[in-house]
C-alpha cells in the first residue's frame, strides 16, 4: 500500500487507475482506524478494483469547544489496518495541504444539516459537506463508502452528490458493534469504565423502540420504550441530547405507526460524562 | 456540433473525449449569446482539442425581484453562434434536468460574495457559486472559460476552485465591447436608445480613473476622475451603484498611489433606467 500526501500525486495515481480501467473506492475517514473502518475497507476491496482511504482530522468539522485538539491520531496504525483490509493507497494531506490558504468557500446542505446533531453541533455538517466535496473533487469519479454509524452525515452526502451531480456513487454500510452492542467510534475511548459499561443501553434503547414499529406501535410508543432503558441508566452522569424516530430520507420525526411496507430510522444521541455518542438503527414494517 | 440534454449523455460524452486523449474546453453561459461569448468560444476553441458550451438559464441567481422571466432566451441563434465560433457540443439543460428535487445543497464563497454586486443582489453570487460547482462536476476535468465582464464572479469562480480543488482551469478572457465602448451584454436589448446612448459613460469613466492610476494619481483621485464623467450623463435616470477602485484578488478598496508593479481592477455598477449594468477595467502599473 501506497501512502501519498501530495493533492497533486492522490489525484494523478486515480486517474492513472482510471484511464487504465481500474474502478475506485474511496473511504474518507479521520483516522483513529477500528474494525469499522476495516469494514469500510473489505467492502471497498470487495466492489472495486483499487481502494483509497482517505485520513484527515478536518479542523472545519469541529466547533470551538469540541475535542479537535485532542481527537485521536493513530497514522502507523491506521496504514497497517489500512494495508491489512485492502487498501491500494492512503492519502494523509497535511492541514496546509488540504487548507493553504483561509477557506472562504463553504458547502451548505441546509435542512437536513439543522437537526438532530446540528442542533448541538451547529457549523459542523456545513464543515463535512465542504471537506467531503472537496474529497471527492480531488479524488474524480470514486464509489464512496459511509458508515450508517453517523447516518445523518450519510444522509447529507448522499443529498450533496445528488444535488451537485458528483460522479460519485455513495455507499452506506452497517454499523460495526462490539459484542454488547455498542456502535464502535473512535471517540469510545474517552468513555471511563462506568461509562463503558452504561454505552450499550443506547443500542438497547434503539433496539426496543424498533421492536414497537415492527409490533405496529406508533412513533409515540417507540419514544416511550427508549425513554424507559435509558431510565434505567444509574452512576454515570448522563444527559439524553434525543431519541427520535424519523424518516430515513428527510429525517423529519414520523408520528403514528408506520404503513406495511414503511421505513423508519431511530436516531438516539446523548452524553455519558464528557463523552458524546450517537448510534441508530433502521426499521422496515 | 451535437446538441446534448442529459446530465448522463454529456458526461459520458466528455468523459469519452478525455478517455481518447483529447481536452475539454468549458464555456458556462446562460444562452443569449453575443460576440462576447463568441470570444470565449474561439479562445477555447484556439486552447482544447474539443470545446462544450453549457447554455442554462439559472433561477438559482436570480433574487425574487429580478428579470428571470423576461432574461432573454435564443436557443435556436445560440446553436448557430457556438457551432460557428468552434463548439463541439452544447449542452442545453431544463431546469428540471438541473433542478429535479428542491435544491438543498448550496456553495457560498464568503467574503468575496458579499461586496459590489452582492450588496443589492445577496443571493446573487451563491447561485452562481453552486450551478458553478455542480457544471463542473457534471463535466469533469476542463478549461473553463469566463469573461473579465463579470469581474466578480470570475473571481469568486476562481476562489472556489482553488478552494475545492475542483480538477478545473479557469481562464478569464478580455471583455468584448461595442465601438463606442459600452461592454458586451445579453442585458444591453433592455436599454432605450437614449439609455443606450448614455450607456457608454460607464466605460469612459472606467478609463477616466484608470488613467488617474497609471500617471501616478491616488484611488480617491481615481474615484472623483470616475464621478466627474459619470455627472455629464443627462436626460436619462441614471443611478450609480458603485464606482471603486480596488484589489484585484481580495476586490477590497485601495486607498492611495499604486506601487510601481502594482495592479488594481476599476469596478463600476450603475443603474440605467431598469437595467443594471456592470463594467470594469484593469490597471497595471
């Protein structure tokens, strides 16, 4: 595997792929690499004839009080799992690589990008819009592949390519789950062993209110049965940011029971300690 | 030359030409062609081995007061003028080809955005910025060709390039104008023959305070030189938005004598009865 760091030398050893009838994965990550990049990767491998991961921290994406400084930072690390699941070749740029000058033009997907995590995280998603459109202008015609770990950030690019007609094909993969269910993030390992052991009631949580959709329960109900888990959350400081049922395009909250044949995604986000974590499930009726 | 309406055909045409070893010139307009892009066609036509002009009329930049409606539309003479200038293809896309859902995705270059022309038209710039980024990223890797007529947006077109490292080469091209001076615009068949008499003011004051400039003289000096000529138009409503002298980068004001290698762009806008015009020069000392 190939480590390249120049935007120059990622985009002319894609297109060389290209010209030379090779299809590309591509899968932006920040770094701090576990199993469920590795996922992202093995798949990329699987559909594609040449797979790059991308790894960069970008500052846009993260607001004035938030953990930039202190986000993990594994490269080593990251290019051998990188290596071992795949991967053709790894661009690290440089922050003055990929900002050499003040960056005054931004990417908006307004509506989608208010909600839920916007909410708390206001300049974030215009910060992955404008970062992701970037990725992906540097890197040409690639199939993009997306954890539905952060589903509203899938849901975003996905609208952003569709909007701007990007030669990109977006690729939602599931969730990667320790075995108690908890969603891997490379933010877990902030979380203190009390925290650690109250994580998996999140998924809990979500797994109960998908089971009242499935049962033909409303959205109503469903919200209940996720409150109900969480009350049982004891010893840790925890703080419900929301645990929502919504439309899996629009995001907007669903009310009522869902029709046969319906969809729903279950989003949940809270704070155990300093910790913030998010996770969802989808649901078909 | 071919005359293409799909998102899907025109890529896959330019996509085919690029795979063949032959480049891509671009030239983005909104149709009613005129000798000025006429110029932009040849030029490209001289620099790439094939050329595609795009011809959209774009709602996105136009505010809620403006001439949408009424801005002039000659599909069948625009047809003729780029096959005549050296066109291999225009792409003449509906506004549902473009636009098929509501557009939620947005692209704003701050700063340059908000000044000159963006002070009366504040959402003027923003749709430029996005059905910029979304032609390129229909079309690929190209030159693409845009008059020094719309300074602004060349530089705000310029910015997001860079900003994005969108596979693109922007190439700015001399304004094209009538005998008497008056720049070349698909918005001049608004203007009344007394208003079109009076048009030419515009460059004669642009001139007037470059030539300030160039003998040495101050902004301020430059900007009363513009003032005076614009104070002899008579007879017609006359409205002056704006006479600046200013950075041709940042297009912040300058203030006093031009440094020996220095360089400035003289921006005017102006009001003739109710068609806005827009003219400007550049000045290397």
């Amino acid at each position: 595997m190939q480590v390249i760091d120049t935007v120059e030398g990622w985009r002319k050893t894609l297109d060389t792929e290209r010209a030379a009838g090779r299809t590309v994965g591509l899968v932006p990550t920040m770094g701090a690499l576990h199993p469920g990049h590795a996922s992202l990767i093995a798949r990329a491998s699987a559909d594609c004839d040449v797979v790059g991961v991308t790894v960069f921290v970008n500052p846009l994406q993260f607001g004035a009080n938030e953990d930039l400084s202190a986000y993990p930072r594994s490269l080593d690390a990251d290019v051998a799992l990188a290596a071992t699941h795949g991967a053709t070749y790894l661009f690290a740029p440089s922050v003055a690589t990929m900002y050499p000058r003040p960056m005054v033009t931004a990417v908006r997907v307004s509506e989608l990008s208010a909600r839920w995590e916007g909410t708390s995280r206001p300049t974030h998603f215009e910060g992955v819009a404008t970062v992701v459109t970037k990725l992906f202008a540097q890197a040409g015609a690639v199939r993009a592949y997306f954890g539905e770990k952060d589903y509203q950030q899938l849901c975003i690019v996905r609208r952003l390519v569709a909007d701007l007609d990007l030669p990109v094909e977006v690729v939602g993969c599931p969730t990667v789950r320790e075995h108690d269910g908890l969603a891997l993030s490379s933010r877990n390992v902030y979380l203190s062993p009390p925290e650690r052991a109250a994580a998996p009631s999140l998924h809990r949580a979500l797994c109960a209110g998908a089971a009242i959709l499935v049962g033909g329960g409303t959205a109503a109900e469903a919200r209940v049965a996720m409150g109900d888990v969480l009350a049982e959350i004891n010893g840790v400081p925890f703080e419900l940011a929301y645990a929502e049922v919504v439309d899996p395009d629009s995001l907007e909250p669903l009310v009522g029971a869902l029709d046969v044949g319906g969809t729903a995604r279950l989003l949940i986000a809270a704070r155990l300690g300093r910790t913030r974590l998010i996770d969802n499930v989808g649901v078909i009726v």
